[in-house]
C-alpha cells in the first residue's frame, strides 16, 4: 500500500501520493547533487494531485509557498525526511 497525505495551502488542498520504485529509480541518483533542486520538482511532478488528478507540468506553474510547503510533504510520503 503506498502512502499518502493532504496538504491544504489557503483553499486549496492537494493529495501527495507515493511514487512507485519505477518512478523514483530515473529521480534518486539526483538527490546529493548540484541537481537536487530539479529532483525535487520532478519528484513533485510525479506526487502532486489536485482533484483527483496529478499535476505534472502544472507544478511548474504553483508559487513559491506552495512548493515550499508541499517538498517536505512529498520527502515524507517518499521516506526520504530523515525521519
């Protein structure tokens, strides 16, 4: 079962879901380098859903806070926090 989690930014509320081991394998090995910051935008191209649907290449088009406070919610539902 893969996890997920609301994260709710003013009115709008987006669903983070897991990524499959096939989505992650092309993101991970970015992770620890001068690309990490793209990785995390992939990595919420391929979590992010608004109604139901994912959000892909819409993310790209989210304010800053809202990137702000959906990363650490995708890093949690991935198992990547630290925690």
């Amino acid at each position: 079962m893969l996890s997920k989690k609301t994260v709710k930014i003013g009115s709008e509320e987006y669903e983070v879901r897991e990524v499959t081991i096939a989505q992650m394998l092309p993101i991970l090995p970015k992770f620890g380098t001068d690309e990490q910051q793209q990785a995390q935008v992939e990595l919420l191209k391929a979590c992010v859903y608004k109604d139901g649907e994912l959000l892909g290449d819409k993310i790209d088009s989210l304010g800053i806070k809202s990137f702000m406070l959906l990363t650490p919610a995708v890093l949690e539902v991935c198992g990547m926090s630290g925690e």
